[in-house]
C-alpha cells in the first residue's frame, strides 16, 4: 500500500515587492479509501518555531511507515511565514497584527482576513485539527493540550490519548473564540491547542514527547496502524476544567525575575518560585513564592517582569 | 480640574508609568473622553490635550455645569509612546483587545481593567481611535451595534455621518462593546490621521465633542453649528480593494466625491514602474477611508466608498 503526498497552496497573497505570502498544505493520504482525516497547523505565531520540528518528525514517520497511515494527515507547517522568517509574533504586514485573533476571517476581507478564511474553510470538516503553539521565550510549559469548553465534554477522554503531561479547559470566551482553534470550534470541527515547551537545549526530548502524542491520537482514530505507546487513563492527567482549578501566580515588584526551576514539579504553600532583583541598587526585591500547593505547569523564565506579570500556574491538586 | 493617577505601571528599567485623568466639575459622572490605546495614536492624544486646555478654560468661566462632570484620559499607553511601539511593549499586547480586562492578570489586562473600572460608570463614552489599517478617515462617529446602541445620540456630535457596524468576533473585547454592554453610551471618533497630527482633523474631532458636551447639557460653552449627520451602516460602504501588490499611487483622498469609474489609484511595480492596476470608483460617492501606507498587498482594501 502506497501513500499519497500533495503540497497544495490553500492561501496566498502577493505582497508589494516580488514575494508571495502562501500558506501550503502537504497531505499524506493513504490509497485504501480510509475517510478520517486530522490536520497538523503551526506558525500562527511566528515567534514559535518548534510547531516546525514536530510535523517534521511527524512526516518522518509517516514517510518510513507509510503502510500504516490509513486516512488523510495534512500539515500546515507556516501559517504565518514572514513573521516566522523574522521571528515576530504578530503578522508583520500593515498594522502587526495578531493572526489569532483574527478567525474565522473574511473571505474578502484584507490579506490577513481573507487568509485566515481560506484557513479555516480547508480544515474545517476534519475529525481534529491540533494547533501547535509553543511557550514563549519567556515562559516554560508543560506539554498541555488546551480543550475548548464547548467541545470539553465530548474532548477531553480523547484528549488523553495525545498523552499530555496536562489539559487545560479554555472558556468560552471572546479572546478564545477568535482565535484558529475558536473559529473551528463555532465550525463544529473538534481542535484543540498543543502546547509544546520551547526549551531549546532539549528540543528533541520535548518533540518527541508531543510526536508520540499524535501518533498515539491517529492511532486511537483508526488513522495509524503502526506501534505507538500507550494512551494514558486520563484519571492519571491533571484536568483544569475552569479557572478555578488554576492558581496564577503574579509579582508585585518591577524587576528582573531569576526562576528556581520548578516547572512539572508539585510544590508547597512557601516554596520559593523565583526571586525578583534590582541591578542598580543591588538588591532582592521580591522573592515570589506558592500561595498554595499544587503542580506547576506553567513558569517564567529569566526576564524582566512588571506587577502583575504572571509568574507560574499551578493546577490545583485537590482538583487535579 | 484635578488630576488623577488612574493607574501606574511600575517599570524597572524606565520611570513608572502613571495614566493621568484630567476631570472637571463634580457630580454625576456625564462623560469620559479617551485618547490613545495605542503607542501610534499621536492624532488621539492631541485631541484629548486640547480638549483638556479647553475644558481648563471653560471650567475657569464657570461653564462646566453644576452636578455633572468630564473626565478626559489623554493616553494609557505612555510608555510605548516614548517607546515607538504600537502595542503595550512590556507584552506586546493591544489594549484595545483585553477589555473589560482583569485586575489580577498580565499588566495589559491590569491597565484595562483599571480603565474599565473608571470609565465604565460614565454615562457617555468617547474614545479616539484608530482603525487597524493603516489609513485615513473622514471624521466620523462609529459604534457597534450591540443591540444597546443608540445612534440618534451620535448625531449631536455634529459630524456628517454616525456609522454602525456589526461587530465582529474579535471585536467583542473592545472598549466601545463592553462599554455599551457595562450600560455606557459609547461612542468611537475617528480622527482622520493616527500616527501623525492632522490640524483640520483635530479641530473637526474637538469641535465634535464639544458640541456633544453642550448637547447633552454637561457643560456650557462657546460652540460652533455642526452638521446634519446621517447614520449609515455596513451595507452603504463599498469596498475597493487592491487585485495586485506594489507601489501605491493615490490620485484621490479621503472626503473626495467621485463619480463612477473615476481613477482612485494607481498600483505600480515598485521595480520598473509599469502600472498593473487602477483601481477605480465602483458607484458615485465619496472616499469614506483610504489606505495610506507607500505599498499595498493584494486583496487589501485601498478605499471605501460612501455611495451617494
């Protein structure tokens, strides 16, 4: 049995000096009739590179197994190809706006509208469609996967099988519902956000551990044959199912924060999160520690901060 | 007039940033004014200082009324100012899109929601803003239609047009939404120019809300005669929008009245100056918005039109 590969460009968009803004689909498809059909994206944000090696090493293992894919995988590697080429969050084009707060887009809207809207219409009738973010360069995450509320229910057992170390409910909201994973939501597609930590000494260690996650999903949705490993219970996955069982923890002081490093870690009321300092007078200012206890999944790295910046997230344990 | 520290961002680096309102008069709380959310919206925070200098005046003659009161916030994004950012840099977040924010989240939602909590107890609100193309106006009152908005109250600002749009997903964490949804009549001004001081368009702005304030019986001042405003929506706006990328050529500007197939612009190869495309008027009306930036993407909209 043979698989199918097409790259295929669902967007583009010219821009003023001789370059095309594109977004490119490659779909690996088996030739057996097999109808599911999942869909990889990343590169909303073009500060977050990691989404490349995951669906690199996602395509890797489709390619050196191909007898085991039966159905359709597509990859949308670069959504937002120039910010990812100058590594700028935003879309880098007229006013650098955000690409994800911008679904589910206009069809004839501006560039960034009406690429959102291709987006959207090519994914949208998919069985699950994961959007790969990673932390930023600031702040450390666990592997998360982010459920919306109004699929919560129907999404969370499933979500067990892409063996987070967390999952993390988002609400619904209007923040949320701009975003990919939000517009696809309204669609009745099920999507759901892929955090993956941007912890770049052990990039291959954390890619691996997300790489798994997919397969072990397609696996579970009848899309993959080959060996993966073994789902989760999800009894065995913090569950944050509202925000109360979130405990975000903030400053109070302006400054630079030194973290001790407690990311996946489950600490106690007191224990110490990081330190605030002060160059010029030479002095500790803040020392930033656990109002309550639980598992720290979310935590700030070296990097100025202001009040108010959020420190770590804790998921509480008695709710865990 | 007192000043009021609103907030303050405490920096490391840089001095604290404290977000200033100017209030005037006491009483009920009549109007809030809001300037720049924005590091660029040089053109909304000159509006709210000469309306500050104004209401300074007017306030010394005993015309502020008895038991209302104004309050104007010049900007809330001073350090990105000084800065040059457009967003709130610490974050690189837009204000403008966290409202009604949260007093224990990141700093952007902080700032929101200290604005919110200040300014949503106004029985009217006017927020300065700019739209997120780059572009030009002709002045104009805008709000959303929320269900809650009350556009006959937009024609007392006396500008020719009171535009209501439908909302759009994103826009549901805007200030004018959740102002009108916490009970405020909130009302968007756009100011011609942002990133750059438009005398004409400033005095229209200022003029604008001056009369609104008379209108509503807040204060008691010198004013001129406005205009007979007309509320338009969504379906009365033709967009025109750019088949090819390149170079942008305006041969129009915005408030000009063309008549159907008249030449708008021209997009030229910005490497061997052929024109590849003239974009021109789809109906007779008039140049509600341009875009004004040197270049233009393909499928950017370049100008909308007023059909008349």
């Amino acid at each position: 049995m043979a698989i199918l590969r097409e790259i295929t460009d669902i967007a583009s968009v010219k821009m003023p000096i001789g370059e095309t803004w594109t977004v490119s689909r490659c779909r690996y498809r088996s030739d057996d009739g097999a109808k599911g059909r999942v869909c990889l994206a990343t590169g909303i944000h073009g500060n977050e590179r990691m989404g490349q090696l995951v669906v690199y090493d996602v395509a890797r293992r489709i390619k050196a197994q191909p007898e085991c894919l039966h159905g359709t995988v597509d990859i949308y590697p670069m959504l937002n190809a120039i910010g990812l080429d100058i590594s700028e969050r935003m879309v880098p084009t007229g006013t650098m706006l955000d690409m994800n707060r911008a679904f589910p887009g206009v069809q004839d809207g501006t560039a960034l509208e009406s690429i959102c809207y291709a987006i959207v219409q090519d994914m949208k009738g998919a069985d699950l469609v994961l959007d790969i973010h990673t932390s930023s360069q600031i702040t450390s995450e666990l592997y998360g996967v982010r459920v919306h509320e109004r699929h919560a229910d129907a999404m969370i057992s499933g979500a067990a099988a892409l063996c987070p170390e967390v999952i993390w409910v988002l609400p619904d909201k209007p923040v949320h519902n701009a975003s990919l994973c939000g517009a696809l939501t309204q669609e009745d597609t099920h999507a759901v956000v892929i955090m993956v930590d941007e912890r770049r000494l052990r990039a291959q260690m954390v890619v691996d551990q997300v790489v798994d996650g997919v397969f072990c999903k397609l696996r579970e949705l009848g899309i993959w044959s080959g060996e993966t490993k073994t789902a989760p219970a999800i009894q065995s996955i913090p569950c944050m199912w509202d925000e109360k069982d979130i405990c975000r923890v903030t400053c109070r002081r302006p400054g630079m924060f030194v973290p001790n490093e407690r990311n996946g870690s489950e600490v106690a009321a007191g224990d110490v999160l990081g330190t605030i300092f002060d160059a010029l007078e030479g002095e500790p200012v803040e020392t930033v520690t656990a109002p309550e206890s639980g598992l720290v999944f979310t935590q700030r790295r070296y990097s100025a901060v202001y009040p108010g910046t959020l420190i770590a997230r804790l998921c509480r344990k008695e709710r865990a | 007039m007192k000043k009021d520290v609103i907030f303050t961002v405490p920096s490391y680096f840089r001095d604290d940033m404290n977000i200033m309102g100017y209030r005037f008069g006491k009483g009920e709380k009549s109007c809030a004014v809001l300037g720049a959310l924005r590091g660029d919206e040089v053109q909304q925070l000159y509006v709210c200082a000469r309306l500050v200098a104004f209401l300074r005046e007017v306030e010394r003659d005993g015309g502020i009324m008895p038991g209302k009161s104004v309050i104007v916030v010049p900007t809330a994004i001073g350090l990105s100012m000084n800065a040059g950012t457009r967003l709130w840099a610490p974050e690189e977040t837009d204000i403008n899109r966290c409202f009604p924010g949260d007093a224990e989240g990141s700093t952007t939602e902080q700032i929101a929601a200290a604005l919110f909590e200040k300014l949503s107890v106004y029985k009217y609100g006017v927020q300065l803003t700019s739209f997120y193309q780059r572009g030009s106006f002709i002045p104009h009152v805008r709000m959303m239609e929320t269900g809650r908005q009350n556009p006959e109250l937009g024609c007392e600002f006396g500008l020719p047009y009171v535009y209501v749009r439908a909302p759009r997903t994103a826009d549901q964490t805007t200030l004018n939404y959740c102002w009108q949804h916490a009970g405020t009549q909130a009302y968007s001004l756009y100011a011609g120019k942002t990133q750059e001081i438009d005398e004409a368009a400033a005095d229209q702005t200022l003029r604008a809300i001056i009369r609104f304030l008379n209108g509503r019986g807040v204060i008691r001042s010198e004013q001129t005669m406005g205009q007979k405003s007309t509320v338009i929506t969504d379906g009365d706006i033709l967009s025109v929008s750019s088949k090819s990328a390149g170079l942008l050529r305006r041969v129009k500007h915005a408030g000009a009245h063309v008549r159907r197939g008249e030449q708008l612009a021209f997009i030229i190869n910005p490497l061997d100056g052929a024109v590849k495309e003239v974009l021109k008027a789809p109906v007779t009306g008039m140049l509600f918005f341009i875009q004004d930036g040197p270049f233009i993407t393909e499928h950017s909209p370049v100008f909308q039109v007023l059909a008349t």
